[in-house]
C-alpha cells in the first residue's frame, strides 16, 4: 500500500514539474513567435493597397 501512495505521490511532482518547466517554455517561444508576427503585420504600410480580382488564388 505504502509502495503505491509513494509512486503516486512521485507521479504527481513529476507531472507538476513538467507542466511548469517544460510547457512553460513551450508557451513562451510560441508567444514570442506570435508577438513578432503582430509586429510583422502592424507595420505593414497598406496606404495604397487596394483588393482586386487578382488578389485570390486561382
């Protein structure tokens, strides 16, 4: 009984350290990406674009 609370207990810090290390920089880096991108796209200059026929895929 002993054996299995331990390695529940153990399962549990485990997950907890991999949830706030590992994901933590995963969602970091995608942020990171996501903010550059905004960035890309905010300062794009659009003053004389106008949408036409040749503007969609084929």
């Amino acid at each position: 009984m002993g054996t299995i609370v331990l390695a529940f207990i153990t399962t549990f810090f485990i997950e907890l350290l991999y949830r706030r290390i590992i994901l933590a920089k995963q969602y970091k880096k995608e942020i990171n990406k996501f903010n550059i991108n905004k960035d890309f796209i905010m300062n794009l200059d659009l003053n004389n674009y106008k949408l036409g026929s040749g503007n969609i895929y084929e």
